[in-house]
C-alpha cells in the first residue's frame, strides 16, 4: 500500500491506445459498471515500482482531502517523450467519498496511530495501519 499526493495529468493519444489495447486483452468479468471506475495514474519509473494489485491512497497537494483505495489493474505502460515516466490504470470504488485529512488524522489516532504521516508520500508497510486507513471506508 502506498500513499500519494495527487498529480493532475492528462494522457496523450498513444498513452490511449496502449490503454484500450491493454484493457481489451486483460477484460475481467462483467459487472455493474457503476461501481468502479477507473483512471490514469502517471510516475516516474524510478518513484516507486508499482504492480498489479497494488493500493494507492491519494492526497490532495493541498494535505485537505484523502482520497479511497484505488487499486493498480494494470502493467506499466511507457509513456512516449517523456523520459523514465510510466502510467497505470487504476480501479477505485465510485460509491466512496473523499474524507477530510484532519477528520482522517483524528480517526486514525483514535485507533492508536497517533502519526500515520498522512503530509508525506511513503509506502505504509505496517499491516495495523493499513488496516486502520481501509477502516476510514469501512473496507
């Protein structure tokens, strides 16, 4: 699991293709489309190495909003012109709200973890504190 703070970037043309070429042939069952969504996540190859069924929780570059799970649902994919950087898909649940970054460090501190370094990107590798931010969502 890591923790991100939000980058707007928009894909180009290529970065479509290689998106709709790759989600056609990794196609999962069907289901009610309402319910997840997903997007374009785009970082630099040497930031962090992400993988398929990864999770991100994102951040506003403000520290105001922390943002639902969203998981990696694809490879990386080389982004053409831009030097090092690679882009995934992400699913994130569409019924879920963004919470509150103070409301969210309360939370987290009533369940014992008084620092859970929600103003800096960093890979949480404790299993406690994991749990506690999918608790955030009641997942």
């Amino acid at each position: 699991m890591f923790l991100r703070h939000t980058v707007d970037y928009t894909p180009g043309p290529t970065e479509q293709h290689t998106w709709a070429t790759q989600a056609r042939r990794h196609r999962g069952p069907a289901g009610p489309a309402a319910k997840y969504h997903l997007e374009w996540f785009h970082h630099n190859k040497s930031d962090t190495r992400l993988e398929r069924g990864d999770v991100l929780i994102f951040v506003t570059a403000d520290n105001e909003w922390i943002y639902p799970p969203a998981v990696v649902d694809s490879e990386a994919i080389a982004i053409l012109h831009a030097r090092g950087a690679v882009g995934h898909l992400l699913r994130s649940r569409a019924d879920l709200s963004p919470i509150p970054v103070p409301e969210a460090e309360q939370t987290l501190a009533d369940l014992g973890h008084p620092n859970p370094r929600l103003l800096a990107d960093h890979r949480i590798a404790s299993p406690c504190l994991r749990t506690a931010l999918l608790q955030l969502w009641n997942l």
